[in-house]
C-alpha cells in the first residue's frame, strides 16, 4: 500500500471516529429531551447564547435545569447515556464514583445537600448536526461541557472533578476507594523521582493553597511560568508526566482524547512545565499543575486533613467553545454586513 493511501485511510479513520462520537453524543441527547413534557423542556434548554452557559461551579449549590431527582427510571437512564456518549469508560466510571460519594458523606454528616440524584443536566441551544449546542452535566464536585459549533465538537472544557473523600476511611463496602487515584500518585510518583536539583526548580516555595488558583473562572489565566520543564526531565520522568497528562485527557471520549493530545503536541512539548507546593510524602497538603502553551490541569489536595482532591482541565483558547465560535462566526460573517452571518 503506497504511503499516500495509508495517509488518506488514517485520515478517513480520524474523521470517522470524531464523527461517530458527536453522533452518539447527539442522539443520546435528542433520546432524552423527547421523553421531556413542555415543563421539563423549558427547564432543560436555554439560549445557546445565555449567560449562564459560563456559569459553572462545582460546589453543593442550587443549579439550573433538571437533576436526577426530579426524572424517572427511564430519564435517568437516558440522562446517564449522555454522559457515557461524552467520556470514555473510565471517564464515566470516575464520573459516577464521583456521584456515588455523596452517599458516603450523607453517612458522616447526614446533610440533606449530600444527595447522588443532585446532578443536573441542561442544554443550551438545541441539539442538532449544524446548529450551536452545549451540553452541561453538572453537581458537587462534577462539572462537564460538551460544546458544539456548526454541529462539529470544539469543546469539552472546562473539565472538573473532585473528590471528598479522597480516601473512603469509614468502615463499610466502599472503604479504602479512590476515585482519583492516578491522578495523585503518578504526580507523587513524578515528583519523588526528582534529583534533589530538580526538585528545586518544580518544588515551589509557597504555601498549599486552600483550592486550585483559576477555581471556577470563567476563562482560565495562565499561570506564573514556574517549575521543572519538560526538557529537562529524564525519558523515564517525561514518560510519567505524559502519563498524568493523559490520565486527564482519556476521561473524556476516545476522538475526543485524541484532539485533546494532538493539541498539546501540536503546541511543542518542550513548553510544558510541572509545578509542585507542600510536601512529598502521601497524606500531606499539596497541590500541583501542569502547563502547557495551550492548556492548564490544576491539582490541591488539602481539605479535610488532605483527603479531599480538586482537579481539573482548562483550555486557555478552547474553554467553553468561546474562542473557536468568534473563528467560525468571522469566518461565516456576511461580507457587506459583518455582524450578520450565515447559516
């Protein structure tokens, strides 16, 4: 087979593969909405332009659109669908490890805000193969966006998980489970097998902050410049950085795991920079954050004697669809009129 085939068929598969997971993304989120009755619907979708699209949080707060709670047995399961569509299995595994806590802390605090079906969906814009439309899935500790602009995915960021606990430590059948086990030990693990001149430069001398520095902002800041470079890690260490990196790209679907990566390749490796605040050992206060040119995840572990994990994935050009839409928006602007576009 000559190189120029291979090229086209691997192109092809890319494109098929990307194709197929927005596809299944928008028939899970069209099978869900036509079971809604005009009440629900009304609560459940919003103008693709609504401020509100922005306006995230992860915390226990009230939220708009429709939970879990207020659903039957077969919206719930639909519902759920939409959020398979849009991660990988292990995505959608933590995603519900995460939900499946709430359980645990209704046991330690008896709070009534401590509840698995308090996950709410809402849609902004209307689904469909060439329209404007996002997709939020959110509660305590769980913020996810899927954005799509003329029908084609641009966004699923920003990408927020957190669990409390870390580390189930009350007797029962959930006791010892960590949700976000990778996601603290691989950077443990990056940041014991540091020379102790390496550890100068990712160790910063700060105290752990009391959460991630971008919390939940709406376009993320780049943070300051600091810490190990890629470069000058050894093979075995980039090896585990690159890890970690995925570990956080692959929560999402495969196509779009894969654009994730490409992306962070694309913009040059040698940019990347881990950063690291606290101390080493497992059960201490920490935090970390890996930057890239494009990209920012941001780690803290201190809450509740350190077993209570914040972590998440922004996209400084790519958070929300918002870059990519004003492109597609100019691109498509009428040439005697530029605020009319067409469609």
């Amino acid at each position: 087979m000559k190189l120029s085939t291979i090229c086209v068929c691997a192109l092809f598969s890319i494109h098929a593969l990307i194709t197929t997971a927005s596809a299944d993304l928008l028939s899970a989120s069209n099978a869900f909405l036509k079971t809604l009755d005009e009440t629900q619907t009304a609560r459940a979708v919003l103008p693709f332009d609504s401020e509100e699209r922005l306006n995230w949080h992860f915390i226990p707060k009230n939220r708009i659109g429709l939970n879990l709670k207020e659903l039957n047995d077969e919206q719930d399961e639909l519902l759920l669908n939409i959020v398979r569509a849009g991660l990988s299995e292990d995505g959608f595994n933590k995603a519900e490890g995460i939900r499946g806590l709430e359980a645990v802390l209704f046991e330690i605090e008896g709070a009534a805000h401590r509840d698995t079906e308090l996950y709410h969906i809402l849609f902004f814009g209307t689904p469909s193969e060439d329209g404007d439309w996002t997709v939020r899935y959110e509660g305590h500790h769980l913020s996810l966006h899927w954005t799509f602009v003329n029908g084609k995915r641009v966004a699923t960021s920003p990408q927020f998980m957190g669990t409390n606990p870390a580390e189930v430590r009350i007797e029962g059948p959930k006791k010892g489970l960590r949700v976000l086990a990778d996601e603290e030990d691989l950077a443990r693990t990056l940041v014991t097998s540091l020379t102790p001149k390496q550890q100068k430069t990712a160790i910063l001398n700060a105290k752990v902050p009391r959460d991630i520095f971008t919390a939940a902002s709406q376009k993320a800041e780049r943070q300051d410049d600091v810490g190990i470079a890629y470069t000058h890690l050894t093979t075995q260490q980039q090896g585990v950085l690159m890890s970690l990196i995925k570990t956080l790209a692959h929560v999402q679907n495969k196509s779009a795991a894969k654009s994730r990566l490409k992306e962070v390749r694309k913009a040059g490796l040698d940019s990347i920079k881990f950063a690291w605040i606290g101390e080493t050992k497992k059960g201490a206060p920490h935090y970390y954050r890996v930057q890239g040119a494009t990209f920012l995840i941001e780690y803290d572990n201190i809450q509740n004697d350190a077993n209570h994990i914040h972590v998440v994935w922004r996209d400084f050009d790519g958070d929300f669809g918002v870059d990519m839409l004003k492109q597609h928006h100019a691109r498509h602007a009428h040439p005697d009129h530029p605020g009319e576009h067409k469609h």
